[in-house]
C-alpha cells in the first residue's frame, strides 16, 4: 500500500493505493480519506493513469458537495438528555457503574444505561451509542418486518429468511444469499418513505443479486421516486446516527 496526502478546498486527505487482484478500480472517501482500489494487472503507465484518474474524479466528486465529506462527528449522549428519533423521543438516565460491560433497558420513554467506568469517556460514548441504537432497534423491530412484508406482498412476492436492524455505519441495507435483510438502525432518524426506498432495494435484491439493468428496473417500478429518496440519503445521511 501506498500512501500520498492530497489538499482539496482547504482540507488535507489522506490517499491510500491498493493493489487488488480484481480487474476493476474502485475508489471510496471517507473520513478524510480517498482509498483507491488498483488491479494488480496494470503495468506501471497504466497504473499511473488509472490512479491520476481516480484523485481527479476525488477531487471534483468533493469540490462539487465538500460538505458530504465533512468528518463526522459523533454524536455525545450526557445524563437527562432527550433523544429525538422521528416523532418519538426518549429519556436518557445515565449511570456510570464499576463493572466491565455496559447495558441498556427501555421502560416507558425513558432509556436506563448502566456504562463501565472503567471505560476511556471516548469508549463509554461508543458504547451508548450502540446500545442506543440496539435498544430502540429492538423496539421497533416489528414495525419494520410489518413494513417489509406488506412491501413484499404488495411488489415482489418472495419468500425471504430473517428481518434484522444493524447497526452499520456505512451501509444502509443489505440482503444475503440465504434471504436475510438487515437494515441500519441510522434508518430510524430518516423519513418514512427513505427507509421504505431502502427496503424496496433490498427486496429487490431477493430477484436480482445484483445491481444490473434488471434490479433498477425492479426498484423503479416498485418506487417510481426512488432517486429522489436517495438523493435525501445523499445530503442528509450524514446527520442519521445514533
Ligand atoms: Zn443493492
């Protein structure tokens, strides 16, 4: 691996070059850093090329939003602070307890956490912070599967495993081979018909593993506005984490 530091609108990335086996490049920016994906095929020019290719199509990609690149920044959870997730919102009483793990019961509105102190404050907001994201997916869990199912019945008809929440920090849905569809419990704080696009697209992914032609045209007609429900992930992504 390679790496090279690259200044785009005033903010310093860090560029990482891999060499895959793959005969395809591919490229991702996060958190202030653009890693590049190479085939290990390439001779020297054309791996230069390839990779000059990738920096400019980085840095048009971040000069044209800079603000979707922006680190993010997590969220910090205090004692007697309220959660807000759509229309609903949730007390946190937080405790700090001499013990190793850190646990979470909601009863009522109101969430009890119980962190480890033994904890770095930079681990115990970790830890709330999933268990946040565990405790409300629990809760609204079969809100969800209704959700999927009617979708299902309504536009696909297949048979499908397992509904589960997640809690991914960078994807919003997936679907496996066996039938399994997760879905990111960052989906709670977006509007309805955003998580529903999502579901949609993993459904689809039951009839197509893929994302050819085909799978479109499935999520299209089963969500005619589709891309602009994305186009709300798009921007406003970011801000949906516990
Ligand atoms: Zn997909």
């Amino acid at each position: 691996m390679k790496i090279e530091t690259l200044e785009i609108v005033g903010r310093k990335y860090l560029v990482k070059i891999i060499d895959q086996p793959r005969p395809d490049s591919t490229i991702s920016i996060a958190n202030n850093i653009i890693a590049i994906k190479i085939p290990l095929a390439l001779n020297r020019e054309e791996r230069f090329k390839q990779i000059m290719k990738m920096k400019n199509w980085a840095r048009s990609k971040i000069e044209k939003n800079p603000d979707k690149f922006k680190i993010e920044v997590p969220k910090e959870y205090h004692d007697g602070d309220v959660l807000k997730i759509g229309a609903e919102e949730y007390a946190l009483k937080i405790e700090f307890k001499e013990k190793q793990s850190s646990s979470a019961r909601l009863i009522g509105n109101t969430i009890y956490l119980a962190v480890s102190s033994a904890l770095s404050p930079e681990k115990q907001q970790k830890h709330i912070s999933s268990l946040l994201s565990r405790c409300i997916g629990r809760k609204r869990l079969p809100l969800l599967q209704e959700k999927i199912r009617e979708l299902n019945k309504l536009h696909f008809n297949q048979p499908f495993n397992k509904i589960f929440f997640k809690n991914t920090s960078s994807l919003w849905g997936s679907c496996s081979g066996q039938g399994n569809i997760n879905i990111s419990t960052k989906l709670l704080f977006a509007p309805d018909a955003v998580l529903e696009s999502v579901c949609i697209h993993e459904l689809a992914h039951l009839i197509e593993h893929n994302h050819s032609d085909r799978f479109w045209a499935l999520v299209e007609k089963a969500c005619p506005d589709y891309d602009e429900r994305k186009k709300w992930l798009n921007e406003n992504g970011q801000q949906c984490s516990f």
